[in-house]
C-alpha cells in the first residue's frame, strides 16, 4: 500500500492560493463575453473569436522578461536527432 503524499508547506499553498489571475480585467466582463460569443458564432470558415487583450499587461512585460532574461537553450544531438534542450519545463516556439 503507498504511502499519502506529502502535504506541501503551509507558505507554499498561501502563495499559491492568493497569486491573481493575470487575465485582462475587462476578459470577463458581460458585454466582452456577449461580443466574443456573438464573434464565435458569425466566424467563418470554421468556429473562433480573437481576444485582443487575454492577458494584463503587467504579466506579459513580466512574463517576456523572465523568458528572454532567464531561459537558456543550448543544441543537443543523439543518435537520431538534434533537438533544443532547455534548463527550463517549458519550451517555446520560435
């Protein structure tokens, strides 16, 4: 029988738990949200709406400068393939 994991520590889950959405403050506002369903429905060729702004500024300034100040990428080959290879979870497309 496995053992129960591990409960996290109480300062991990308060950060986590009073981190703030990074959404755009208007994304769900009623007449965004009537505008972006009646988008979705009168698109054509196939179903879509563009949100022009998902995200608040201040997270995407935030998040592009941990991405060009904090990511590194280095080349790796094996046997079959090259691929990027990244200090980082998280692998963007260029």
């Amino acid at each position: 029988m496995a053992s129960p994991p591990a409960a996290e520590p109480a300062a991990k889950r308060q950060k986590t738990a009073e981190a703030p959405l990074p959404f755009h403050k208007t994304l769900l506002e009623p007449a965004n949200v009537d505008r972006l369903r009646q988008a979705h429905e009168a698109s054509t060729p196939y179903k879509h709406a563009v949100i022009n702004q998902l995200f608040d500024e201040d997270f995407v300034k935030r998040a592009r400068k941990e991405i060009t100040e904090q990511l590194s990428f280095r080349e790796k080959e094996t046997d079959i393939c090259a691929p990027l290879s990244s200090s980082s979870p998280f692998i963007l497309p260029r």
